[in-house]
C-alpha cells in the first residue's frame, strides 16, 4: 500500500519531469526544458485539484522549485535560458 502511493507520488511529481526535461534540454534551451518538464506536475495538480484530492507534495515542490529558477534565470538574464541544453 505504502509503496503504490509512494510510486502515485513520484512518478508524476519527479520522474516523468525528469525525464522530459533529459529529452528536451538535448534539443532545446534549457528554460524549454523546463517549462516542458513542469507541465506534468502541473497537469497532475490541476487533475487532482479537479477531482477534489490534494495534490502531490513532491509534485508541488517541482512546481515551486522550477518557477524559481526560471523567474531567476529570466530577471537575471541567464544566458543558460538562450543556449541549448548541454548534450548537443
């Protein structure tokens, strides 16, 4: 039992993101990427928010974390925001 929600947590939340944004960032700029990766935690909070359940708090905090780097990298002007991802 404990395990499935661990898996119904994580999966959404930390690995499918984490996999986008490794597939994207070899193609894309790395705010791309991030922006790609974050649409899965973010459709997975407003599914659950629909369905009147509490999100994911591992997805929450992927949400919150990549907000802050890309608003970061934005008003800093990053130049990681311009360039491809490392593995081009």
């Amino acid at each position: 039992m404990i395990h499935r929600n661990l898996i119904r947590h994580l999966l959404p939340g930390l690995v499918l993101p984490g996999l986008i944004y490794l597939v994207v960032s070899r193609a894309a700029p790395v705010l791309i990427a991030l922006a790609a990766a974050s649409a899965v935690p973010v459709l997975d909070a407003v599914a659950r928010l629909l369905a009147r359940k509490r999100p994911s708090p591992v997805g929450v905090l992927f949400i919150a974390m990549t907000g802050v780097s890309v608003s970061l990298a934005l008003w800093l002007r990053s130049p990681l925001g311009l360039s491809p991802g490392p593995l081009r």
